[in-house]
C-alpha cells in the first residue's frame, strides 16, 4: 500500500564452510532461521553449484529451486549429499527472494563452502602412501621400504598390484607383499631407472579388475661411493610479527658410513652438524622477528672425504603489510600496497583509507573502504591512484586587481593518509588488523624540478609579464624566484604554494635563472600578451604567455529529440569559443600544449578581461615552423568572463 514501509528480510547464518576429513564424523552446515517481516507473500530461493553438477546441498528438503512459507517454523536444515562427491572443494551460491504483495523483491545472496579431504576408515588401503626406496647400483640391491602391508582387506579378495612402466613385479596379494625388480626387465639395465638420483613410481590396486586405491613409490639410485642428500633445495616462508620458525628435514643417505660434517648460514640451525652414518637432519630457521622483510638465501654444505653436496635454501620474510611510501609521495607514481596472507581461514582485505585534504578554504576529511580477494595469497593495489581521485580542485584565478604586490597563495597542503589493513575471512570477520602512520601524498606525478611542481624548465618572458610557480614550501623559499620580495608563509610546512610575480617592465639583456633550475628567456615585447592560468598534472596552477591574435566567435548547441521521425528541437544555447594563437613559442615548450588540452580548468587575462574556458582539443593547429620557434592556435569555450 502507498506508505508502507519497505518490506525486508533476512536468513542466517548464510555463509557458511564446512572441512570434513573422511575419517572423522561429518560436521555439517548450520540450521538457517528465516526472518520475515509483515508484508510478504512468498519466499523463494535458488542454488547455484561451482565444481560439480552435483545438487550436493539442500534446504528444507529443496536442492535446487524452493520455495518456503516465509512463516514457517525455524529453522530450516542445511544438509548435505555427499554420496557423489569425491575429495575436492565444492562452493553453492543460495539466493533468497522475498517477494511482497506490492513493490519489489528483497534480495539475500548467501555462500557456501564444502572441502572434503581424507580416506574413508573401512576403505581398502596400503600402510603408506608412499614408500622409498633404494637402489645400489653397486650391489644391484633393493632397501628401504619395500614391504607393503594391505589394510582393511578383512574379506581376504584377491588384489592385483600394477605399476605404470615396468620397474617393479606386478603380482597377486590379499594382505601383504615386497616390492621386487621384475625378472623380464632388471633394474640394472632398466632404461625407466636413472644412472642416479630419483624416479617415483605411480602403483595401484585393483580387484576384479577394478581400481580401488593408488600409491607411490619414490625409487633412489645410489653409488657405494657416495652420499646422497634429498631433498636438492629447501625453501621456507617466515611471516614478520608471528614469532614463529618453520623446520625441514635433510635425509643423508650414507651406504658406506663415511665420515661427514655440514657447514649452514648462521640464521639456520642444524640438529647435526657431522656424522657417520645415514642421518635425518632437522634444519630450523631463527625467529621470522629477528629477519627483516624481504628473500635472502644460502647453501648448506656436506662434505666427505674430497667431495661437497651443495643444498641452496631460500627464505622469504614476508610482513602483513607492504607499501612504497616515502616523505613526499605522489599519487601517481605507484605507491603500491602489497597484502600478504597471514592466516589460513583468511579470504579478503578490507582496506580504509582516512584522508585529510586542507586547502586554503580549510580541511576535508573523507574515508573510503575498499575489499579486495586474495589471490594467490597476496594482493595489491595501486593507493596512490585511489587517494588522486578525492584530491580537492583549485578553481581560482590568481589575477588580481593590485599586481604590485603579491604574496604566495596557498593551494593545497599534502593529503595526510592514514590506512588501515584488516585480514578478512570468508564471513568478513576480522582476523587481523593493521594500521600505518600517516603518510603525506600529492597529487599527480613527481615533477621533473620539484620542489617546484614543473615539469618545463625553459620559458618565455616578456616585459611585464606575469608567471605563476607553485612549489612545496617545506623545500623552497621565496629567495629562491626572484630578488622581489614576496611574503613567506612559515606557518605551515608540506605546503604547495602558487607564487604570481610581475616583471619590472625592464627586458633584460640576459635570462633570468632561477635558483631551483628555471631559465625565463627574454623575448621581444609584443603589442598584445593573454597570460593564461590552468591545472597541471599535480592540480596547482601553471602558465603560459599567449602573444598572438585572437577572435571570440558566437556558437549554437541545440537539443532535439532524436527517437521520433520528425524529432522536435527543445532548446537552443549560446556558447562563445575563443580562438587564440601562441604567438612564437621555444620547441621546449610545446609540451606545454598538451597540458593545457587535458587541463579541466583554465583561466585567461586578456586586455584587462579574465575568461573562465575550457581547452577544447578539437583544434590544435601548429602555424608554423622557423628553427626553434612554432606558432600553434588553439580554441576554449568560453564559460565565465568579468
């Protein structure tokens, strides 16, 4: 009815995950509750299946499309057909739909998660997934772990042992039996079998012909005169603030009992270091705090009598966060925030960012939260982009009536950024968090003569002119410009600051060099100057000197309907374009143009008029061309003038 409130609802818990080892009892997903609200007349929902076309979940007895009494007695079973679905990871999307009498649908999504791993406990197996074992060439012997024991064959069935290739017997057992070489191939002239080193084999069971359970087994080949150390490489992964330290195993495989002993870097730690006979070696690393964050790498050496093994190891520290800040960042120079993933339930990072903006009209705050998936336990993200779209605009002229004395403006101070990192997982609760210090930002890219935010170091002046520099005040001071006293502004540090200068009228015999790397070259004076203002890629003021023509030309927009055959014209507008010329420019400047093109905010002074206008990049004529000098015409719309 008109005025009745929105009607809602709402389900839970609707994400869910279970982890179920078949060896265990199955845990189950949790009773949903429905909650209505007055209103509604039906509830529907649907279930989308990811992995499998399996309808392995059900709600209140529906598996694919349900419908629900949005009264019925709570709650509703979540269960589960796990008969078709072997181990694996399976995810199922479940939209709720309230529909009301009148108005729209109320919309929940809801995810579920299921990740089956394990044996079952009455399922036909081998005592050891994988078996190793050795092969001496020198003695044409096979030790090790070459007995296999059958488990849960409680009926005695008859199993056929096969192997892919033709390294092992294939025989008939029903409760055990030994891996030997088969006669028809011996292991000594064995093409599968290397000269040394390891080859693992893939074995199965089957019965009546049907398979029923896959092992392995890793086959070693070694020589009376050698030592023989596996794995050939460790590599371990710290994470920086978890006080932790993760270990491995170094197997020496030593036939001959010889003598060894084992040199390590100082950040590992070895449970032997010499020996003289085979070895299982514990190799654990320092503490992940006394690291710092980063990969660095070593070798663990054995040596016997004249020879050396060589075990490279790799480390890698990694920390929650990662981000390329410095004291002056600028947006768009990548400042990347990197994630890593800390915690094994872990799924998402929310990321917020607490912005302070301070222009010369005061300070803004704003906050903005972004959520970001894991992808291969990391993510990252450009901040800098993100911070440069909330960065206020400077939308003022800097031409004012009394231009005998102007003192330095300010536009903007650095952005004081403060984020804070929050480990997510898969139902958004919080299982980590982190916040850095706060951080200044600018906007744009870091410009070629900062602290002056340019990127042009030769201009042109004329007598009289007017320019504009706009600089960072924490670096530069007004002493920096001109012999011309402009005010300093002390208050505040990481300020950008615009600094408008008028010239004495005297044209100097030489240019003027500013200290922080400018050249203002002299150019004859020209009967008619346009100084013109606009925002450059750091969002603070530039200027050019336009001393060609000019015309102001009158332009209509009109509005028509265009869906009908004969459309009807709505409205008409008046616009005026103003089309200008450089004048003679220097060729360093013509990069210039481009700036003003994408500038979206210009201001021209011209015989005593001030033009608010838009750079318009559908004419942009290059005139003409003598050496170093180009002549380009360009055209604004005209949208303010006084």
């Amino acid at each position: 009815m008109p005025g009745e409130a929105v009607v809602l609802g709402d389900a839970f818990p609707i994400f869910q995950t279970v982890n179920w080892n078949r060896a265990e009892p199955f845990p189950g997903f949790q009773d949903i509750n429905i909650v209505s609200y007055e209103g509604a007349d039906s509830l529907r929902f649907d279930i989308s299946y990811f992995a499998t076309a399996v309808n392995w979940l059900s709600i209140g007895g529906q598996s694919s499309i349900g419908y629900l009494d949005p009264w019925d007695t709570n709650p509703i079973p979540a269960t589960i057909n796990i008969a078709g679905l072997p181990n694996g990871s399976y995810k199922a999307i479940v939209q709720f739909n309230w529909t009301p009498v009148e108005g729209n649908d109320f919309v929940l999504r809801g995810e579920f998660y299921l990740n089956i791993t394990g044996t079952p406990p009455n399922q036909i197996t081998t005592d050891k997934t994988n078996y190793n074992v050795l092969y001496n060439r020198e003695t044409n012997t096979l030790s090790g772990e070459t007995h296999v024991s059958i488990v849960n064959n409680t009926a005695l069935d008859p199993l056929a042992f096969e192997t892919i290739g033709t390294l092992f017997n294939e025989l008939t057992a029903t409760e055990e039996f030994d891996l030997e070489e088969d006669p028809a191939f011996p292991l000594l002239t064995n093409s599968e079998l290397p000269v040394s080193g390891t080859v693992t084999v893939s074995c199965k069971l089957r019965k009546s012909g049907v398979f029923i359970y896959g092992f392995t087994v890793t086959i070693t080949v070694i020589n009376d005169e050698d030592i023989l150390v596996a794995p050939e490489s460790l590599s371990f992964l710290l994470r920086k603030g978890f006080n932790e330290t993760k270990s491995a195993t170094l197997s020496l495989t030593n036939p001959l009992n010889k003598a060894f002993t084992i040199t390590a870097p100082d950040w590992l730690n070895l449970s032997a270091t010499s020996g003289s006979a085979s070895a299982e070696i514990t190799v654990t690393t320092d503490n992940s705090d006394t690291f710092a964050v980063g990969d660095i790498s070593g070798n663990i050496v054995i040596s016997y009598d004249a020879k050396t093994t060589t075990v490279p190891v790799f480390l890698s520290v990694i920390a929650f966060i990662d981000i390329n800040v410095s004291e002056h960042n600028f947006c768009l120079d990548d400042v990347i925030l990197k994630a890593y993933k800390m915690t094994e339930t872990a799924r998402f990072v929310r990321i917020t960012m607490q912005m302070k903006f301070t222009t010369a009209e005061g300070e803004t705050n704003v906050e903005s939260v972004y959520l970001v998936p894991y992808f291969e336990n990391k993510i990252s993200t450009n901040i800098g982009e993100k911070i440069q779209n909330y960065f206020p605009v400077f939308q003022n002229h800097l031409f004012e009536a009394d231009e005998t004395n102007f003192d330095n403006r300010l536009i903007y101070k650095a952005a004081s950024v403060v984020l804070k990192v929050e480990e997510l997982d898969i139902n958004y609760n919080v299982l980590l968090s982190n916040s850095l210090p706060a951080a200044d930002f600018y906007a744009g890219n870091k410009p070629k003569l900062f602290p002056l935010f340019t990127n042009f170091d030769v201009r042109r002046k004329y007598a009289g002119s007017t320019f504009f520099f706009s600089y960072l005040a924490e670096l530069a001071v007004p002493a920096d410009f001109t012999t011309q006293a402009v005010s300093p502004n002390a208050a505040g540090a990481k300020e950008v600051h615009a600094v408008m200068l008028q010239e004495d009228g005297v044209l100097e015999e030489a240019p003027l060099k500013l200290n922080l790397g400018v050249d203002l070259l002299p150019f004859p004076t020209e009967e008619s100057q346009a100084v013109l203002q606009w925002l450059n890629n750091n969002l603070v003021p530039e200027w050019m000197i336009l001393s060609g023509t000019y015309k102001v030309d009158d332009a209509f927009d009109q509005l028509n309907d265009s869906f009908q055959l004969n459309g009807q014209k709505y409205e008409t507008t008046e616009t005026q374009k103003l089309t200008i010329s450089t004048g003679f420019i220097l060729k360093e400047e013509t990069d210039l143009i481009k700036e003003i093109i994408k500038s979206k905010l210009a201001f021209i002074r011209l015989e005593g008029k001030i033009y608010r206008v838009l750079p318009s990049s559908q004419k942009l004529t290059e005139l003409e061309r003598q050496k170093n000098l180009i002549n380009y015409e360009l055209e604004f719309i005209i949208v303010l003038w006084k």
